[in-house]
C-alpha cells in the first residue's frame, strides 16, 4: 500500500468556494489529506490578480504562484 492509498480524507469529496488566500489555502489542505476538491470560483479572484508574482514574470490568471501553489490536489 503506498502513501496515496492511505489518506485521511479519501472518499470525501469538498467543493471549494471560497475567496481570497485563506479559503483556498485550507482547500489545498484538504485536498493534500486525500479529499476530493472541486474548485468554483469567479474569474476575478484575488489569485489571479496582476499584483502578485509570477514565476516567469508573464502575467497570467492562471500562473501566478499563489494561484498554482493553493490549487495543487484540485479539480479547477
């Protein structure tokens, strides 16, 4: 049995419709722990604001890094 076999919330399934960083922070979390997250959110979100940083410094809605790192173990 591997690591991905064993988790916590596994079978549980959270659709996320939160803003700013702390609601989708603890959805990451969530889904880190096994759960299924589904991710609803308007396109004007916080994450996907030009202000924050961007790994390759292009300005994307769907590439700066707070937006990629509290979307990891979602279904956006």
């Amino acid at each position: 049995m591997n690591c991905h076999e064993r988790r916590a919330l596994k079978g549980i399934r959270v659709v996320e419709y939160a803003t700013m960083v702390s609601g989708p922070y603890c959805g990451k979390l969530l889904g880190d722990m096994g759960a299924d997250v589904i991710k609803v959110e308007l396109l004007t979100a916080i994450l996907r604001a030009p202000a924050v940083p961007f790994p390759t410094n292009e300005s994307h809605p769907e590439k700066s890094a707070l937006f990629l790192y509290n979307n990891t173990s979602k279904r956006v």
